[in-house]
C-alpha cells in the first residue's frame, strides 16, 4: 500500500489515451500497455505544486487482468 495525500487542488491536464506500467507477477518483472477505448478513457490531473499525479473518471477497473475497460452499462469491454 501507498500513503495518498488527498487534500488540495488538481490542475486538470488532458484524457489518459494509454498507460505502460512495470510490475512483478509471479516473482518475474513484467511490462503492460492498456490502451484505453475511447469512452473508457480517464482525466490525467497533477496537484498544484505538480508533484501528484491522478486519473479522475473514466470506465474501466483494475482487475487481476489489469486495466479493463468498462462500457455505460458497466459491464467489461473484452
């Protein structure tokens, strides 16, 4: 788990198209790219001291899988 400061004012950047992250599964380092279907996509927003970055909205979730978009129903866009 991360501490997340949530106090202050977020300065709204622009839509999150995709994201590349690095991570560990099964004990073996991994990359991903999750390219965000249009409806899908999420706000990028940055604090005001720009040290925190967020993203605000969108439909998806993050699962076992990963980033997986949602449509207006709320179900999974596979």
């Amino acid at each position: 788990m991360v501490d997340v400061d949530d106090s202050g004012v977020y300065i709204n950047v622009g839509r999150v198209d995709a994201i590349e992250y690095t991570t560990a599964r099964d004990g073996e380092l991994e990359s991903y790219r999750h390219k965000f279907s249009a409806k899908a996509r999420p706000q990028l927003v940055v604090s005001h001291d720009g040290t925190h970055t967020r993203f605000v909205g969108g439909q998806y979730k993050f699962t076992e899988r990963g980033f997986v978009d949602h449509d207006a129903n709320g179900d999974p866009i596979e």
